[in-house]
C-alpha cells in the first residue's frame, strides 16, 4: 500500500513536534533565570561534572549509532531519534558549561557567571529550534507527496533507453524508506505484447539500479506512427482488436489518404456484430493515423487451414513440362527447381524456386515471377495457387 510507509514520516513530525515543544520549554526556563529570578544556589562538585560527562559520551554513541542506521534504512523516524539525542549532547554541554561558569564565579567572585548556562541553553535552542523545522518540513513534504522537480526528471531520464521512443507523465511519491514511481513509456507501435512488457521490465530494472528502494509501474502505450508505417500501424491494430488484415491499399487521392483493407471475422459473428467491431477498428484507425481521411474494409470469414494432398504423377509430369518450355530461362541462365504440386481446395496449385542473379532489382524479380505465373495459367487454364521463391545462386551453399 501507498500509506504503509507514511508512519515513518508521521512519527518524524511527531518527534520534531516534541523537540519544539522541549525547546519552548528551555527558552521559558532560560528567559526566566536571566530577568526573573534570583542566582539558583548549584553545586558544582565532582560527582555533577562525572554525570554530565558519562552522559555526553553515552548520547554522543547512541546518536552516531541511529544516524548510521537511519542513512542505512533511509528512516526519518530514527533520524529524528538521532536529532533527538543530539539535543542531549548540547544540553548536557550547556550544563557542563554552566558548571564551569559556577566554580569560576565562586573563584572570581563574579556572581553574572552564575547565568551563563541560562545564556548558552538559548544558543543550543535556537540551533535545536532550525534542525527541527528543517526536519519536520521534510516529513511534511513527505506526507503530501511532495518530490523535488529534478528526481522525476532524472527518473525520466535514466529510463530512456534506446527503445523507449519518450518517457512521459512521471510521478514519484516517497512512502517512508520507499520510492513509488509511475511513468508511461512511448514505444514503437510495432512491438508486440510481449516485447513491450519485456522493454517495461527492463525500464524498471533500470531504475531501480539508480534507485535501489524503489516501487515502479510502467504503462506502455504506442507511438504515433507515419505514412510510411500504415500498413504494418494497421495491421498490429486489427491484432490488438482480435482480428486479421490483409491485403491492405493506402492512396492519396485530393491531398486525403484512404485506405482500403480486408478483415477476416469468425464465421458465427452475424453481420451486424462484425460491422460493430469494424466500425471500432475504423475508429481507431482514423484516430491513430493522423491524416487518414477514409477507410474501407471489407469483411471475410477467417481462413481455415487448407486441406491439401500431393498432386498425381501425371499432373506434376504436366506442369513440370509446361515450366520447362517457358521462353525467358535461356535469357537467365537457369530454370526452375524444387518443384511441388499438390491439389488445394480441388484445384492444382504449384510452388518452385528459381535462382536469379544477386544484382536482380527486387522491381525486376517481381516482374520476371510474374511473368512465369501469367505463361502458366495460359498454359494450364484454372490452376489455383502459384508460389515463385526467388533466391541468389549458391544461397545454399
């Protein structure tokens, strides 16, 4: 919980409200002795100055020893606890001094030396006084979540790794020992699910490397994204909505982008409910890509996984001849290898590889791929599916 931590800085206030108030108490008393009241009769014999040294030494230990924990644990309590003691060494000083000032005045016969300690103990409070104040202000501040401008910025800034696109909305909170850290991370919009909570883990570990007490949740949200990314922006957004897009088109046409989609939805959705989750996803889509004036999706049952068997002798005979007798393998140098025929929803489909030149343009690769499909489908009228896998010579080797 938030809060839990607070009781530390609550009983740091309630200590530094204690030492004010013994303060008040020894400005009154001193203030008292120095206009108000006659000499007060002290006698300063060995066993008082034993006392007051033994005290000094047993205080000066105590309060090294809680400041050494209290830097350790980062407690507030247990430094006020060391404040506190501190005010004892001073004050055993103050008396120490006040009993000096006595066998002095006894020997000199000076009686004003007999309210030198009500002076002194006016020094040690107003010194306690200022500790105080500075102690409790930071408990308060503490209290009501107040940080310092420059932590949130160098969290900010020791959780932008090359990743992180932008580290924004930073709050830190201290809860007694501890730090609470909020911030949201700016990622590429590509990520997937897994990697963006890999890169949020890997922002926490990073901050709590500068910041070994502290408690961090990082929100992760995408990036804006440019024309340039619109296809693959949809695409992960059409994931993000539990769907699939293909055969994505973006144009400008009048200085407005569209952008034409298709969406595969379950089979059992009825029309309705697939055209209530496409409108969403048009939302979004218009939203996330400024400049995106209109999108036109067309909706398409999700894809099973096709059925297929391998192709009857005669039929891979067949195509492999008719692959064999295009035109343009002389002006390449090679033909066509791996050659796989399989029958695929009732029709023959075909997938080879050919090898082209390393310098082939991936334009020209296309083409030529394009033009051994179209020779094909000429030659063998209704063939389903055609693969060409293009590759360089000697990729395999």
């Amino acid at each position: 919980a938030y809060g839990h931590g607070k009781i530390e800085n609550l009983s740091a206030l309630f200590e530094t409200l204690l030492l004010l108030a013994t303060c008040a108490w020894i400005i009154k008393e001193a203030v008292e002795r120095l206009f108000f009241q006659a000499t007060v009769h002290v006698d300063a014999n060995i066993w008082s100055f034993l006392v007051i040294i033994l005290s000094i030494v047993v205080d000066y230990s105590r309060s090294r020893a809680l400041m050494r924990v209290a830097k350790k644990h980062a407690s507030q309590a247990l430094e006020a606890d060391a404040l506190h003691f501190s005010t004892d060494i001073w004050s055993s000083l103050v008396v120490l001094l006040g009993l000096i000032c006595v066998l002095v005045g006894h020997e000199l016969d000076t009686p004003w030396l007999f309210k030198a300690d009500a002076a002194a103990a006016l020094g040690v409070a107003a010194v306690v006084v200022v500790v105080s104040f500075r102690m409790g202000k930071a408990a308060i501040n503490d209290l009501l979540d107040w940080v310092p401008i420059d932590l949130s910025r160098r969290v900010a800034a020791v959780a932008k790794i090359p990743e992180v696109h932008e580290v924004k909305d930073v709050r830190v909170r201290r809860s007694g020992p501890g730090l609470f850290m909020d911030l949201t991370l700016v990622l590429d919009p590509r990520e997937s699910l897994d990697r963006s909570h890999e890169l949020a883990d890997k922002v926490a570990a990073t901050i709590k490397a500068e910041f070994p007490r502290a408690d961090v949740v990082a929100h992760v949200e995408p990036a804006p994204v440019s024309s340039q990314d619109m296809s693959t922006a949809a695409r992960r957004l059409a994931e993000r909505h539990g769907t699939n897009a293909h055969d994505i088109r973006v144009f400008e046409k009048d200085g407005c982008l569209t952008m034409e989609l298709h969406l595969e939805m379950a089979e059992a959705l009825s029309l309705g409910e697939a055209y209530q989750k496409v409108s969403t996803l048009e939302q979004d889509l218009r939203a996330a890509l400024p400049g995106l004036a209109q999108v036109i999706t067309h909706i398409e049952p999700t894809e099973a996984m096709a059925s297929v068997r391998d192709a009857e002798p005669v039929d891979v005979e067949r195509i492999s001849l008719c692959l064999m007798g295009f035109p343009e393998w002389a002006s390449v140098g090679v033909s066509a290898h791996d050659v796989r025929v399989q029958w695929s929803e009732g029709v023959l489909s075909v997938s080879f590889h050919c090898t082209l030149a390393a310098t082939t343009s991936i334009k020209q690769a296309h083409a030529f791929t394009h033009r051994i499909e179209q020779y094909l489908r000429a030659q063998i009228p209704g063939l389903g599916r055609i693969v060409v896998h293009t590759e360089p010579p000697d990729v395999h080797d």
